[in-house]
C-alpha cells in the first residue's frame, strides 16, 4: 500500500456529539435521503398538477431560486452535504438487485460525459426555459431518477454519480474548497488491514468472521447481511487526498470494522495548494475550467446584452432556429473560447518561463487548473445567491398556496436591498478572483521557481480578464427568474 495519506486536522466532525452520532448512524443518509425524496415528490405533483406560473409553483421555486443558491453557500461553508442526502440515489439500492455487476465503458470511465451533461443540462435551461415551466422541470426530476436507477441496474461503481449526473459533477468540482474531507484517522491500520472494508464493504450473504492482525491486537471483523456496502465511487479512504469524486455518503466510515475513518475538517481548499491531489488528467482539468465558464455563460443568457447577441447571429447567418443559435452562443463561450484562451495561457508561461521542455501543455493545464475553482464558485454564488436573496421566503407563501391555503405574498414575497444583493455579488467574485490568483501564483512559484513571475503573468491577466467580464455582466439588469417580481 502506497501514498497513504490523512488531512492534517485531527478534528473529526464525527465526534461531534449530536450530528457526528447522527452522521454515523447506519440509517443516517437515508433519513436524509428521504426527506428530500418527500420534497422531490411534492415538487413533481406541484409541477405536473399545481398552477403553471413558475413564481407560484414549487417545482421552479425550489429547484431555481432556493436549492441552488443553497447549495453552492453549503458547499463552500460544510461540503457536498448535497450529495450525501441526495433522493436520486434512492433508486441504486433496487437497481443493484438487478445489476449484473458490469464496469463501465472504458472509453467512458472520464469526465468528458459530465462536461456534456453540464453543458446539455445548462443549454436546456436557456431553451425550454425550464425555470418558467413547473411541468418540464417535474419531468426533468422524473428524468433523474430514472436515469439513476437504470444505470446502477446496468453497471457498479455508481456510474450514474461518478460519470455522467451535472448535479453531482458540479457538488465534486466545488467541494474540493470545502473545509472537510474524509480521512483516515491511523494509516499503519490501515497498512494491517486485510479486508480494506472502506472501498469493499462488510456486507455479505452470510456470516463470516475475521481476524485482522493491527496495532493494539487481533479484532474480530464480522461481515454479513447487516454490512454495509463500501465506497459507491471506489475511493480507498487512505488515499483520497480530494473531495473530487467523494459523494459523503459515509459508508466507508459505517463499513470500516476499526472505527479508523472520519470527516475531518481542513483549511478550505486545502487540496487545491496540494500537487498531486487531483488526477492530471486533461479531462478533469477541463471539467473545472469549463465550469467556471458555464458559470459566466448561464448569468450571461439573463442579462439583455445576450438577446442583442442572439439578434446579430441570426442575421449575420440567417438563423431562425433559436436552438442553433443558443448552441452557438454557449458553444463559443462556455466551450471552444474557454478552452482556447487556457491552452493559449499555457503555452506563453511555458514560453515566457522558459520551460517548454520540461513542461508539457497537459501538465501546465492541471496545474493550474485549481486556481479557477475559487473564481468560479465566486461566480457560482454571485449568480445564485441573487436569486434566492431576490425572494428569499418566497418558497413559503407557495407551499401555503399548495396546501390549499392563501400564500402571504405581502409578508413573504419581498426582496431584499438591491444594493446589499449588489455588494454579496461583487465580494463574492473579489473574493472569488484574489483566492484564485493566490494559487495561481502559488502553482506558479513551485512550478518555474525564479521564474514564477512571468510563468504566472499570462494566467493572471486571464483570471482578471475572465473577473472584469463578470463585474461587467452583474451590474447589467438581470432577469428576476422565478421570482413573483418577474412573473
């Protein structure tokens, strides 16, 4: 066993008194789970029975203006508590009974597929107008659960989480700034241990009984029909050194039969200063890259200088499909501009630091690719969060209307301070963009050494280049989605 390693914090959240035993209870996430599973069927009702008026409807109340402002503020503040309570993965438990325990495509074990998902699911968005239609967005949560349950019926590995859902692959990106992470609590245990439960479980058809041989004696070490199944993603707990691919699930901290795993807490981003946490594959660079500018994209689309766009495409080369002329809007600027401008960076701090030989573009890529995580989730929040802070109870007087009652719009249906929302907006990206030029300069520094100035200078002007965009987009008049002020 190689690269054993454990977070520097010994705080292990799961200690905790109340949420640690909570979070450690074998029926814990599935609690969770069900909560959230009783909200998605409430928003699917709504949705396909409920007024079709999406500030009125909790199908594009919930998903469009709270759950994702939420989210991105979780992930940042505790992690991908999403993930860990998310209802789609309900349906893996039956779809197991039926799976046949095939791997994944090779060719598609990557990231590509959740970069099409995002970039699909985001494309979608934009042109059914999915936040103004309950219906399409209940049959859209149908569609994920679906999905769910197929795949894991077809495949292990919870390909559907690893591989292919937007929802997840955005929670993975984000969460690698997250001050918690899962970590082993005694690596030389975990050199002793034969079974590796973590990543293969304890649960069994039968009985069975083992003795591991670790420090401090023999232990008993009992599988059964009671066990837990091991980490859905395939993570070996000592060697997860990021929270990519980490859906919290928690059962290789329920599956480990010498209490040797914890969530332990961190700095925030620790891993994003760390070379070698992440895979350097060009793949997952792109991935983090193109998020950060789906995130521009998608704020972009609801401010009016992309309808001037979308008028001048269409008469420049007579379109009339409003689908072709979206994918070329968010084709150019969320995929092929993004991509160019980074290979473009890397390639002059190559140049300007002199290291073209022994540094190659994929590499310089991976490298630096981290340092948009923090940007990006800067865009993330200035984005979301203007829409939840738009309406921020509006979800209340919706579900009093659902529940046959009349909603308090005058109570709960207010905004806040346009001014204060303005001000989270633009501490966000500058927080957002001097966190990301600190690892920038950081990789830059270990990298080319004397010559970290100049190998950093191309990324730099395209972090601030990339910040001064999205200044310029937030201080557009936005479209209040979802919000009764935009009904």
């Amino acid at each position: 066993m190689s690269n054993l390693y454990r977070p520097a914090s010994a705080l292990d959240v799961l200690q905790w008194p109340v949420i640690g035993r909570f979070l450690r209870w074998r029926q814990g996430r599935l609690v969770l789970q069900s909560l959230l599973l009783l909200a998605a069927v409430l928003l699917v009702v709504d949705g396909l029975t409920g007024p079709q008026s999406a500030a009125r409807n909790l199908a594009t109340v919930a998903p469009w203006v709270h759950f994702r402002g939420l989210v991105v503020l979780i992930l940042l503040l505790a992690g991908n508590l999403f993930c860990m309570a998310c209802p789609f993965a309900l349906p893996r438990t039956l779809g197991k009974r039926f799976s046949r325990g095939r791997n994944f495509p090779r060719v598609l074990r990557n990231k590509w597929l959740a970069i099409a998902s995002l970039f699909t699911l985001f494309l979608l968005y934009e042109w059914l107008d999915l936040w103004a239609s309950p219906w399409l967005t209940a049959w859209l949560i149908i569609a994920y659960f679906v999905a769910s349950f197929l795949l894991e019926a077809a495949f292990r590995e919870s390909a559907f989480c690893k591989y292919l859902c937007p929802l997840g692959s955005f929670n993975f990106v984000y969460a690698t700034s997250a001050p918690t992470q899962i970590g082993v609590k005694d690596a030389e245990m975990c050199r002793h241990c034969v079974g590796h439960e973590c990543v293969n479980g304890s649960y069994a058809t039968s009985p069975l009984l083992r003795l591991d041989d670790i420090p401090g004696g023999q232990v008993e070490v009992r599988h059964g029909p009671q066990g837990t199944p091991g980490c859905g993603t395939s993570l070996f707990a000592p060697q997860i050194r990021s929270n990519l691919d980490c859906t919290l699930c928690l059962d290789c901290v329920r599956a480990c039969p010498h209490d040797n795993i914890g969530l332990m807490a961190r700095r925030p981003g620790r891993e994003l200063l760390q070379p070698g946490a992440w895979p350097q594959r060009f793949d997952v660079s792109i991935l983090v890259i193109l998020l950060a500018a789906m995130g521009l994209t998608n704020a972009f689309g609801m401010v009016s200088p992309v309808y001037a766009l979308q008028e001048s495409l269409a008469e420049t080369f007579n379109l009339r499909n409003e689908l072709i002329i979206l994918l070329l809007v968010f084709g150019i600027t969320s995929l092929l501009l993004p991509t160019l401008l980074v290979l473009l960076a890397a390639q002059l701090g190559r140049l300007l630091s002199g290291s073209l030989r022994k540094h190659n573009l994929r590499s310089t890529v991976a490298a630096f690719a981290p340092s948009f995580v923090p940007f990006g989730l800067g865009v993330w929040i200035a984005h979301y969060t203007f829409h939840l802070l738009l309406a921020p109870f509006s979800f209340i007087p919706v579900l009093q209307e659902f529940l046959g009652q009349n909603g308090d719009w005058a109570r709960f249906g207010t905004s806040l301070d346009q001014t204060l929302i303005g001000l989270v907006q633009l501490v966000a990206i500058a927080g957002g963009l001097v966190w990301s030029l600190l690892i920038a300069q950081r990789v830059a520094t270990r990298m080319y050494r004397l010559d970290a100035v100049p190998g950093m200078l191309p990324w730099a002007l395209l972090l601030l280049a990339i910040a001064f965009i999205a200044v310029w987009i937030f201080s557009q008049p936005m479209e209040m989605r979802g919000s009764i002020l935009f009904s």
